[in-house]
C-alpha cells in the first residue's frame, strides 16, 4: 500500500478488541525510509514484523538480532 502520510509513520490497528480479540492485536505500520516508530516495549507480548520491501532492523533489548527477508 503506498504510505497515505508520505515522509511520516502510517499506523493502522488492524485486530482489536472490536473484533473480540483477547490475547491477539494487529496494526499495519507504513514506514517512510530512513524512520523509525519511537522506543518501545511490549510486555508479555510478541512481535512479527514483516518487511514487504526495502529491509528492517529491530533492536531487541539492545542486540540486533540476525534476520533474513522472507520469500
């Protein structure tokens, strides 16, 4: 999807409690190049994040850990 706030974040939740989700949530997140969301943490709590193009980098208490694009 092309980014409906060039040069900003773009987030969208996508899963809430709307939808009866108890345990799940889900957001869309469009970054512009070269951004970043700001410092975060989730407690009990995972993450998937999927590059769709271009390449990610996530800091995991402090470590970036190896990551590889999905084909």
């Amino acid at each position: 999807m092309k980014n409906p706030t060039p040069g900003q974040r773009y987030r969208n939740e996508i899963l809430t409690a709307e939808h009866q989700a108890k345990d799940l949530g889900g957001i869309l997140s469009v970054l512009a190049p070269g951004t970043s969301p700001p410092y975060h943490y989730h407690e009990k709590r995972e993450s998937i994040i999927i590059a769709i193009s271009g390449e990610a980098v996530e800091i995991l208490e402090g470590k970036e850990p190896p990551s590889k694009p999905a084909m």
